[in-house]
C-alpha cells in the first residue's frame, strides 16, 4: 500500500475519533454495526450488541436507548464517513486520478474504517421497510455528499486526460456502485477471497495520461 493511501486510513481512523470521542461509544458502534451486517436490524438485539462488545445489556442502556438509535448514529456516521473519505483524498498532493487510486486502495484495504461494514448498512437503510425513518431521512440527506468532492476531481482529471470522458457523475455513480458492492461481497463471501486489484477497479475510469497504477505521465 502506498504513503499516501496509509495516510487516508489514518484521517479515516482520526476523523471517526473525532465524531465518536468516546472509547465506549465506539466500541459499542463498531460491535453493533458487525450484528446489523449479520443479522439485520429485525435480527439483532440489544443481547446481541452487549455480547459482542464485551458489555452488558445494562452498560449499551447507558448510552443508547434501543438497537433502532444505535442503527441510526451508525447511519449518520456512515454517510458524514462517505464524504469524509472523498474529501480527505482530494486534499492530498497529486494528480486527480492519483487521488482517487489513493482513495481506492485505502477503501480496499482489510483493516480500514471505511469499509468494514458501513456499505451494507447504507443498503440496508435504502431497501428495508424496518429501518427507522430518522435513519432513512439521515441516509437521503446525506446521500449526495460524497458527489460534491469526487464529481469535480472526475472533471478535473478529465481535463488533464488522464480520465476517461463521459458523464462525470455517471461514472462517479459507477465507482461508488463498485466500491458499495465489494464492500458487501467482502461480509457475504467467505474469508480468503482476495478483493480485486486497485487497477482493476479503476480501469473504467481510466484515461490515457496514466500508467494505471497512480502514477500519472511519469510522475511518483
């Protein structure tokens, strides 16, 4: 993995701390969203989230009054998260794809932040008649955040020629389809599968000012 894409999943980790300060909280959010992606939010219960956290059910109380406002902060924090990781990445130094290289290989990887369970829980919010409808309306608000950063890094590598032309949105609605979808391949799929390479990913997006690994006319 490259610097700049372990630097993405340092801000990913910092910026996660920075919403949820509190070490508990976190724990219960990160247990919790594990329960939700196995068993659903009709399936899981309060037993369940305190189990796998290592608390009891009186300590989850504490904190939170039901599964539904847990689901919900985890809604919230996965859609501030999705714009987040967009907005850090176009703030690194370097060529537009190379950005979004960076970005891809930091969602990729196996132990970051952004893409542990939050995809899935997004689905979930989009497709499911039991979800809160705080969380629904959380979800939709949000849903164009992640849009505002990564259309204009497509229009601005497109300048360059380093990405390919078309519809810049269309193809910033393709790369997070992509990145949703490995995502949920990732939980439903048994360990030991490799995801795709970076390259491969990317290929669609690919203009001819690149060598395809994030390197753009000879640059590092």
């Amino acid at each position: 993995m490259s610097e700049q894409s372990k630097l993405l999943e340092q801000r990913f980790n910092e910026g996660f701390e920075m919403m949820v300060p509190d070490a508990a909280i976190r724990k219960i959010i990160l247990n919790a969203t594990d329960v939700f992606a196995r068993k659903g939010l009709t399936g899981a219960k309060i037993k369940d989230i305190a189990a796998t956290a290592g608390f009891s059910q009186g300590f989850i109380y504490n904190y939170f009054p039901s599964k539904d406002a847990i689901f919900t902060k985890i809604v919230e924090l996965a859609a501030q998260g999705a714009g987040d990781a967009v907005k850090y990445a176009c703030e690194l130094q370097g060529t537009p794809y190379q950005k979004i290289y960076w970005l891809t290989e930091a969602l990729l990887s196996p132990d970051s932040i952004a893409m542990q369970h939050w995809r899935l829980i997004m689905v979930q919010t989009a497709t499911s008649e039991a979800i809160p409808e705080e969380a629904k309306q959380i979800a939709q608000s949000m849903a164009r955040k992640p849009f505002e950063y990564f259309v204009p890094l497509i229009k601005e590598g497109q300048a360059a020629g380093e990405i390919v032309a078309g519809d810049a949105l269309m193809l910033a609605i393709t790369y997070f389809s992509f990145i949703q979808g490995l995502g949920i391949t990732k939980i439903q799929t048994s360990a030991g599968i490799p995801f795709p390479p970076v390259e491969t990913v990317l290929r669609f997006l690919e203009g001819k000012g690149h060598d395809g690994k994030g390197n753009v006319n000879g640059t590092v």
